[in-house]
C-alpha cells in the first residue's frame, strides 16, 4: 500500500487543547505509522501557534505547520466572508505537499472547498449541535465523510448531510 499524504486540521483555539483535538491528535499519530502526517496548527494573526499542540507535536515527532486560519464550531457560526483570505495559503499548502486526504475537527469550509476542488477526500470530525440548529439552512460548505465519537451523533450527522460516516 502507498503510503498517503494525510493533513490534519486541528480546531481554532490558539490556547485550549480539547476532546477533540485530543482524538483528532490520536487519530493522525495512529495514521503517521503508516502514512505521511502534517498536523496543521492554527495560529492568530501574529503567527503564534496554539502551544499545547505545538508541544505534543514536538514530544511525539509529529511534523506540523502552522496556519491562520477559521473554523467554525457550529452552523449558526459558518461566517463564509471571513474563509476568502485563508483559501490561498491553505491551498497553496495542500498542493505543494499533495496531500491525499484532509481531516479537520469543526466545520471548515476552507478545506472543504480546496477538497472538492481538488477532488481529495475530506473527513470532518464532528459532535454535537443542538437540536434546532439542525433546521438552519446552511449553505453547502460540509463534507461529505464525517467521523464522531457517538453514533448518536454519526447518525444525525450523516442523516443531515447525505454523507458517509
């Protein structure tokens, strides 16, 4: 099997480490064993990358770069006016490396744009919204894989997006 290029989009927190971030960060050091993994860590407008996820790369010689770069962690916060600037450096970044698949923990439509783009596959790990939020009408910015640590939430998601989980 030929190793792939696997990029992982980490959340915009610059300073938090959470749950998924914790399981996304598992998920590339399990696929860095047969794989080539570059987690990529955001950063805010100074360049400054979220420390916590800088460390665990370093500690684990997991390969990383850092971006600017917005997520959003809901529906009602998809803001696509601010994602235009983010688009060049980004696919800039996913070319150079030829990146075989994308996997992002929040909804990111930056990735999911240069995914289809591109046509590389793109998997988001997702968790809960609440329930009316699912009723929003949003444009098309979502994958179309998702990955969740409930399959009561795998199920709502997949059902809401016509997507594979």
């Amino acid at each position: 099997m030929k190793a792939l290029n696997i990029a992982y989009f980490f959340s915009v927190s610059s300073d938090y480490l959470g749950g998924a971030d914790h399981t996304l960060f598992m998920q590339a050091l399990l696929m860095g064993s047969r794989h080539n993994v570059i987690a990529v860590l955001p950063c805010d407008k100074a360049g400054k990358v979220n420390e916590k996820l800088r460390r665990k790369c370093e500690i684990s010689g997991l390969e990383y770069r850092g971006f600017a770069y917005d997520a959003a962690i809901a529906i009602r916060s998809v803001n696509l006016v601010d994602y235009k600037r983010d688009i060049e450096k980004i696919e800039h970044f996913v070319t150079q490396e030829r990146i075989d698949i994308l996997h992002s923990v929040q909804i990111n439509p930056v990735v999911e744009y240069i995914s289809r783009k591109y046509g590389i596959p793109h998997v988001m790990n997702i968790y809960s919204l609440e329930e009316w939020e699912w009723r929003v009408p949003c444009p098309d910015v979502f994958p179309r894989y998702v990955s969740c640590d409930s399959e009561f939430y795998l199920n709502k998601w997949m059902k809401y997006l016509n997507c594979r989980g």
